[in-house]
C-alpha cells in the first residue's frame, strides 16, 4: 500500500496528537494522581505508535511504545509520578515534535537520536517489572495462574466453505484466543491494534463475540479469531505477544470440514460460487479491519470535514472578486436605470456579502490553536529562571482569520517571556513585597466590535519608568534635559524600538532589544495596534487590538491630487471642514485645535509625493484617524465615500513601502492603494 497518499493527514493528525500530549503532561504535573489525565496520555501515545508504524516511521513507533510501557505502569499504579519523570515525559514530547516536523519538512524522521530517551524509558520499565513480576506469577489467592482454554466455536456453513477454500489453496486455518491484562482499560483499542497485526499477514473470516461488540468493550478480557493465513504459527504468537497489556496466546489450526448437504439434496457450492464467495469473503474482511469500517456499521456519518487551507484562499480570491464585479456594475452608466435594474443590483450585493459572510466564517479559526502552545513554554521558562509563575488563559473559542491566527504566535511568544524575565519576581522578592510566591499572567481575548483584543496581565514589578529614562539617556536617544519633559506614555513606546532593552545582561531569553521590537512590527503588519499599561510593583499589561480579518474590510476612499488612496475605517475617528487659517505650527509641527485638543496635522500629498496644483481653497478636508488614544490629521483634497473594498498583496517588489499595506481594484478598473495609519503617525 502506498502510504504518501495520507502524509498530509498523518502530519496534521499528528500535530494535534502532540498538542494534545503537551496538554495533558502539564495537567499531569499538577495533579500526579489523576488516572483519567493518565489513561489520556496512554491514548495518545498508543494513537501516535499506530500511526507511525503504519506509515513505516519506526523511530516514533518504538519512542511511543516505551512510553506506553511507562504509563501502563503508571495505571496500574506500579509506579509515581515524579519530577524526574516528568522531565523524561517532557523530552520524549519534544523529540516526537522535532521527528513529525521533521517529517513535514522532508517526508522522513531525519537523523535526530534520541535513544537515550529510549534507555531511560527502558531502564524505568525495567524496575517497574522486576516490582511486579513477583504478583502476575500466582492468583490473588496464591495459586497458580489461572488457564485459559481455547473456546470452541460455531462455525455456519459460509465459515466452513471459506475454510474449505483455504485449504484448497494451500493456506493455513488458525483459531486464535487473546487473553488481554485485567488492568487493561481500553480493551477495544488494544483489540483493534491486534486486529490490524493480524491483517498484515491473513485475513480474519470470524470473531467471537462479534467486531461491533468488541469494539463497544462488550467482552471480557479475551477475544477469539479465526485467521487464514500462509504464515507459521509461531509468527502470530511472537508477533501478538510483543503488544503490551497481551497476557496470553493460544493458538490451534482448524481443520478442514466435509461439505454440507442442504436441504434440497444439493452438495456445497459450486467451484465458481466458492470464488464469488471467497471474493465477497475478502472485502468483508477489509470492513473488519478497518476502523472507519466498523463505525460505517453503525450507519455514522461524519460532520466536519478537512479542506486544505490554499483551496479556500482560492474561495475567498474568487468571491473577491465577485463583489469587484458588482461594485463595477454599480458604478456603470447606462443612461436611466430601471426599478428592476436596481433591485437586481441590491439583490445582489446582499447575495455577495452573505457569500463573503460564508466564506470567511469558514476561515475563522478559535485563538485556542494559539494558546495551548504556551502553558508548556511558560513552564519551561520559569523552572529556568527559578520562579514560580502561573497561566490564566480566556477566551480561546475567540475566533480569528486564518491568515491572522498564523501570524500572531510569535509576539504572544515575546510577551509572555518578558513578563516571565522582566515582570514576575523571584519567589524571594515577591514575599518580601508580600505577594504569593507564584506570579499570574493573563492571557485573555475577546472581541470588540471589528476587532479582536488580547490581553498580557502580570502581577508583577511594573516597568520601571526612571530606569527606561536612564537607557534612553545613556543611549543617546533624548537628553538628560528634555527626557523630563516625556509623558508616561512616550517612554514607554521607546521599549518598542529596536536594541532597546533595560536587561542588566544579556541571556537566552532577554537582554537584546529584539522581542518588544518585534511584537510591535508584526502587530502593525497585520494592521494592529499595541498599547501598554503598568504600575510600578503591580504589573503591567499589554494590549492588542487585531482586525478579525485582512481580506475584505471596510474603507473610506480619498483623493489626493489626482491619485485615490483607501484608510481602513476602524481607524478613522471623524472628518471635518476646517479653514487654512486655523492651522498653527507648534515645534515646526502643523497642528490644529480641536475641542481643546492639539492634533498634529500630516499633508498626505508631502507623505506621498503626489504632485498637486497649489491653489487657495476655502476649506480644507481633514480626515481624523487613532493611534491608540493619539489623534492625528490626515489632509485630503477631498472624501470619494465608504466603500467595501478587497485587499490585494502588493507583491514581493513593493514590500518594503511601510506607508501601504497592500492595494485594491475599484468599480471603474483602477488601482487604489490602501494606507497603512500607524507608520504615518
């Protein structure tokens, strides 16, 4: 069987596998006892051992299987939990992602040993043997242990004729009892594992009880196949008793049984009913050992279904440009336009946004995908640095785009390290303050409107607002005597420059001024802004605000010169009508007065460098956009009208121009580009 085919699925499946791993070891660590976390552990690992030896990856097989003896022993509580084991469980974690990214990345598990994960493991199992080897010798009662006999089985006549077949064409008939362990929890699973061994070298014709019952755990703790097959029976027996929680095999070869004489005085089949037979015999077998067959059995069907991410870019590109079409086909003149002219029009453009509406809910993905990789990280970074640090997540059902969600890791990553490093004490000093040993972070998220807002709390010291004011002075950046003059707010935005860092030393996790540096660039890229909150030693708290998308948005068109440029509209706050003579000039700086407040005033067609006839007007356009909790004024020549428009990357040549983001195609065919707010400001 070619088994590329399924790579796709395997990895992805895989991912979840591990994430799901990750989840429970932490979960694991704080409540040692817990044997459901324990029995869900062993799952995955057993599902990740199937699948990788399936797929012929055999260093993940015989990883996961060591695990799987670990935590046998573990449920059956031959062993603890502790913080040694634990590091060993967390390593073994690490090595099955670095093999399945591995595999992503190249279709093979690369050349990372990690058999001294596979030593300890097995050095672990060992001890656990030898403490219970002495207790599976004898009964509860002292005797011996009890013996299983071979059940004899009914066989009706379609049984016998496939048997009989078999030994025309020289196979072998083999009645197989598996006896599993009484401490086996999940008894259908571990047959299933047995099932699928005993495909691999035969067909199973008949089971006692019946595949639906075994796979509702309906059954004791033994089962019993019939299997033909070309192969020794010594093979079965090595093979079956090499999968754990197998207490017993017993194995005896059937022999083959006269025809029946029916009823109607007829003998057997014929010799091509008996090929139809053993055809319709094969493919029945093909449903037993299928999983997905045996769920078919009960009529289930699936729900969900898994759509590579690219085709519904493609979607999405294509209902795109729908809604170009029709905003195309509104703008056209055809003279006098009829009633049902414009209905169709309105008709239609409610049918192209609940299409984009569709097609975009599709897209959306929960933050959770994002989240549920930091409790780990959290972890491994406070037993670094010796702190005590706890994580509080909300609001992982909170859904973003997809092309958002890929993004937004990586200054979450950053954030949460310098709270870690930056923010949270050590365990000394927050109880000389007298605060709990263990610091919080927050990570929350909600929406807000359009947006979409994540939060990083920590309860601890606060930025030290003197010390950044001494950097930016021993840097150069702002004298000693006009680094009184900055607000609150401005020293702070210097944390946000690149090589800027108030670390004493540099370290693996700080020091360098790049992770601030980089959460404010990638948040900007996406169209977002950070904000930051703090009190100096109660914490602090940095806040980004995200659109829910980055596909279709919401714009206001303007004109400069002779050029027409988009601004998103969730960043404008207002546009107003001013005369030029209630322009002052401040620092050199354009601003104007505006219900008590001083807004600095930006000529877009300077910014830009469109070239413009220099006429007096009367009244001057001024569109008002936020920055946070900045104003600022963004000159116009003058204000086309809202529009929904779609957002078209600019390309690889035009990527560095930080005042656009990206571009859009009008009604009328032309191109307008859409400004980015926050590198103008």
């Amino acid at each position: 069987m070619d088994v590329n085919q399924y790579l796709d699925i395997f990895i992805e499946e895989s991912k979840e596998h591990v994430q799901c791993l990750n989840e429970s070891l932490l979960e694991l660590e704080k409540n040692p006892e817990d044997l459901d976390v324990i029995n869900e552990i062993f799952r995955v690992a057993h599902t990740l051992k199937g699948m990788s030896a399936t797929m012929g990856f055999n260093k993940m097989s015989t990883l996961t299987h060591d695990m799987e003896n670990v935590l046998q022993s573990l449920r059956n509580k031959e062993f603890t939990v502790n913080s040694e084991l634990m590091d060993i469980l967390f390593n073994c974690l690490d090595a099955l992602e670095s093999y399945v990214n591995s595999i992503a990345d190249t279709g093979n598990e690369g050349n990372n040993d990690y058999s001294h994960l596979i030593d300890l493991l097995g050095e672990i199992n060992n001890k656990m043997r030898n403490n219970a080897g002495r207790h599976e010798e004898t009964s509860s009662e002292g005797g011996q242990a009890e013996e299983i006999v071979s059940p004899t089985i009914e066989l009706n006549q379609y049984d016998r004729n496939a048997i009989n077949k078999a030994y025309e064409m020289g196979l072998n008939v083999y009645q197989i009892t598996v006896v599993l362990d009484s401490g086996c929890v999940l008894k259908s699973a571990r047959a299933f594992i047995i099932f699928q061994l005993l495909e691999r070298y035969g067909d199973i014709i008949k089971s006692v009880p019946k595949v639906e019952d075994i796979e509702d755990e309906n059954f004791d703790f033994n089962f019993t196949v019939v299997v033909v097959s070309k192969e020794d029976k010594q093979l079965f027996i090595n093979e079956i008793n090499s999968i754990s929680e197998v207490r017993n095999v017993i194995i005896k070869e059937m022999e083959s049984t006269p025809l029946h004489v029916r009823s109607d005085n007829t003998v057997g089949l014929s010799s091509q009913q008996n090929t139809d037979t053993a055809s319709e015999f094969e493919s029945e077998i093909a449903n037993v050992s299928d999983e997905h067959a045996i769920t078919n059995k009960k009529a289930k069907t699936g729900k969900t279904v898994r759509v590579d991410i690219n085709r519904l870019d493609v979607l999405l590109n294509l209902v795109s440009e729908l809604i170009i079409q029709k905003t195309r086909l509104e703008g056209l003149a055809v003279g006098e336009k009829s009633q049902a002219f414009t209905e169709t029009i309105e008709y239609l453009e409610r049918i192209t946004t609940s299409l984009h509406d569709a097609v975009m809910k599709v897209r959306m993905v929960p933050i959770e995908t994002v989240f549920n990789r930091f409790p780990r990280m959290v972890r491994d970074i406070s037993k670094e640095l010796g702190k005590e640090v706890n994580l509080v997540m909300s609001g992982e059902e909170t859904e973003l785009d997809r092309t958002v969600i890929d993004e937004i890791g990586e200054p979450l990553i950053h954030l949460l390290r310098n709270s870690i490093d930056h923010g949270i004490e050590p365990v000394e000093e927050r109880r000389r303050l007298g605060k709990p040993d263990a610091g919080q972070i927050f990570l929350r998220a909600y929406q807000d409107g359009s947006d979409v807002v994540i939060e990083c709390d920590d309860d601890g010291q606060g930025i030290n607002i003197n010390k950044v004011k001494s950097k930016i002075i021993e840097k150069g950046l702002v004298s000693k005597e006009l680094v009184g003059n900055l607000s609150k707010k401005d020293v702070i935005d210097y944390l946000f420059r690149p090589s800027f860092s108030t670390a004493d030393k540099i370290t693996d996790i700080s020091g360098r001024g790049v992770g601030l540096d980089v959460v404010k660039h990638k948040i900007e890229s996406l169209g977002g802004i950070v904000d930051v909150e703090t009190e100096e030693g109660k914490g602090s708290k940095f806040i980004i605000r995200l659109p829910l998308t980055l596909a279709i948005i919401q714009a206001l068109l303007v004109v400069v010169g002779e050029e027409k440029y988009a601004i998103q509209l969730s960043s404008i706050n207002q546009i107003i009508k001013i005369s030029p003579d209630e322009i002052k000039k401040v620092q050199n700086q354009e601003v104007i007065l505006l219900r008590n407040n001083v807004i600095p005033i930006i000529r877009l067609d300077k910014v830009l460098d469109v070239p413009k006839e220099e006429k007096v007007e009367k009244k001057l356009t001024i569109v008002i956009v936020k920055k946070g909790d900045k104003l600022s004024g963004l000159l116009v020549d003058g204000i086309i009208g809202q529009q929904e428009i779609v957002q078209k990357p600019l390309g690889k040549l035009l990527s560095g121009i930080k005042i656009i983001t990206s571009a859009t195609i009008l009604g009328d065919g032309n191109v307008a580009l859409i400004l980015d707010v926050n590198s103008i400001v």
